[in-house]
C-alpha cells in the first residue's frame, strides 16, 4: 500500500515531490516499518516502471559480456529500457536476464549444472 501510495503521490504534477516525499517518510517511521523501506521502494519503483511502460532489464553474466554478447543482447532491449548490468561469479559461465525482477531467460552454466543434478 505504501508503494502504489507513494508512486501515486510523486506521478501528480500538482504534488510538491520534496515534500510529498518527507510526509512518505515521515509516515513509515511513525508506523514503525522503517526495517521494510528498501522493500517499499522497491515496490514503488516497479509500479513507477510498470505505470510509465518502462522495463527494467537486468543482465547478469560470470565475467565481462563479449563484443558478440553484448550485441544479441541489444536485440532484446527496447528504447527507455532501464538497463542493470551485473558481474556475477557464481554463474561460471552463460548469461542470465531478469526482466522487471522477474527471471525470464537463465542460460548460465550454474542453471544447467543444477538441472543435471536435480537441483
């Protein structure tokens, strides 16, 4: 409720974001949910994107993305795509995409590596 709450307060263009934002705050720390703020904003940042149309794409990959990598995923980026790159070891190899914080392709060999093993 705080987030679709607050996405709607900061998206009305007669609303003073500053202040609106010092209430919100104001409001979390009186009911006592500080501890769940980051998921909160969290939330909010997905109604905000899901609101405007905007994705979050978010490529994970064991090391550096390739020339050759990088290309095949530009192919699945759209224009105001809000776009997270991270380096993830633990992958070994392959590529992971998550679209709006939801996986949706898990190529890595960390993945497969657990499908062979009944993981």
């Amino acid at each position: 409720m705080y987030a679709k709450a607050l996405v709607e307060v900061l998206s009305d263009p007669k609303a003073n974001g500053e202040s609106a934002a010092k209430h919100f705050l104001a409001l979390v720390k009186k009911n006592n949910d500080e501890g769940h703020l980051k998921k909160i904003l969290e939330e909010a940042s997905r109604f905000a994107r899901s609101k405007s149309g905007v994705r979050k794409v978010t490529v994970e990959s064991a090391r550096e993305l390739n020339t050759k990598q990088k290309e095949a995923v530009k192919k699945f980026i759209k224009a105001g795509d809000v776009v997270v790159e991270r380096i993830d070891p633990e992958l070994i190899a392959g590529i992971r995409i998550i679209l709006n914080d939801e996986l949706q392709f898990d190529g890595s060999l960390k993945n497969k590596l657990n499908k062979a093993l009944g993981n």
